[in-house]
C-alpha cells in the first residue's frame, strides 16, 4: 500500500476482528467511519467480531438452545396432554358413580 502523494491520504484505522476459529481479520477504514461490529472472516466465511477474547461464533449454543427449548416445549405438551388425559379420567369416573 503505497500512500498516494499526489493527494492527501485520508486518515485510516486498523481495526481487527477474530472468528470462533481463532482467525484475526485485520480491516483498514476510513478513520471517521465506526467500524463495523461484525466482519466477515475471508478465511472461513464465519461472522468474526472485535472481542479476541470473546468472538462472535460462541452465538452457536443458539440452536442448541433452541432445540432443548424445542424438547422442553414438546415435554410440556405431554404433560399438558398427560393432565388432560387426568382430568378427563376424572370427569368420566364422576359421571360414572
Ligand atoms: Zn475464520
């Protein structure tokens, strides 16, 4: 990168993102731009964000949560059904005496 000289060079920053798979993206931008908080990691596609420490990809417990949520709601329907299912025993022995 050479600076060029026939024109004032823009004032730039460095700013560095890391993915789940420890990748660092070094990005230059305009220093009057925010940078953005997510980065695509050329090398492997993954969002990668400027906590090191902490990188963006760690958001993958999602789908699992949401399949234990998933579980935990069907769960709850059978207990619903379970207690429907009382209820309704209930009701058929009261008729019945
Ligand atoms: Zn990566």
């Amino acid at each position: 990168m050479r600076p060029d000289e026939r024109h004032q060079p823009a004032p730039r920053q460095d700013v560095s993102y890391w993915c789940r798979n420890d990748h660092r993206v070094d990005i230059r931008i305009a220093a009057d731009v925010e940078p953005p908080p997510l980065w695509d990691c050329p090398r492997c596609g993954l969002p990668a964000g400027r906590d090191a420490q902490n990188p963006p990809g760690r958001v993958r417990a999602e789908p699992y949560k949401s399949h234990l949520a998933y579980v935990k709601e069907r769960r709850t329907a059978e207990e619903g059904e379970a207690l429907l299912a009382e209820a309704l025993a209930a009701l058929r022995r009261r008729r019945g005496e």
